[in-house]
C-alpha cells in the first residue's frame, strides 16, 4: 500500500473527496460519498472534483491515483436530478 506524508484529509476533506500525496510525490484522490452505498457523481461532486484537480495541477505531482473508498466499485454513474 501507499504510506501518506502528507494527510490533508481535515483541509481538502469536501463532500465526497480527499486529497492526499505521498512520500514518492505520488497524489491521491479518494472519492467516497457521504451516506451512500455507491459513489455518483453529481453536480456537487464535478465541483469538488474540479476544484481539487486545479490543486493536484499546481502541486505538480509524478503522479495521479483516482480511487474509492467503497468496497463495493468506483463510481456507478451520474445523478442527473
């Protein structure tokens, strides 16, 4: 697994994201939305999710890994409510 130096869980914690990166300068983006069997994306969550990409942008990282916090998938579609 990956060990986290740096943890911003309590500052980048949005909706359903969280950014943290790595010793080796690897980023990683957990979705896991909040009361909710499977994640889906929702307006919200496009928000959060492009406001913490212009973030990973600027931290210039070797690398980007989008992942869930479910043991059940990724993300099972859009809520288009």
């Amino acid at each position: 697994m990956h060990a986290m130096v740096d943890s911003r869980a309590s500052d980048d914690k949005l909706g359903a994201w969280r950014l943290e990166t790595d010793a080796e300068g690897i980023a990683w983006l957990h979705i896991d939305c909040p009361g909710a069997g499977t994640n889906v994306l929702s307006n919200e969550t496009l928000r959060e999710l492009t406001r913490l990409l212009a973030e990973v942008g600027q931290l210039s990282p070797k690398g980007l890994v989008i992942l869930s916090d479910k043991p059940s998938g990724f993300i099972a579609g859009a809520d288009v409510k």
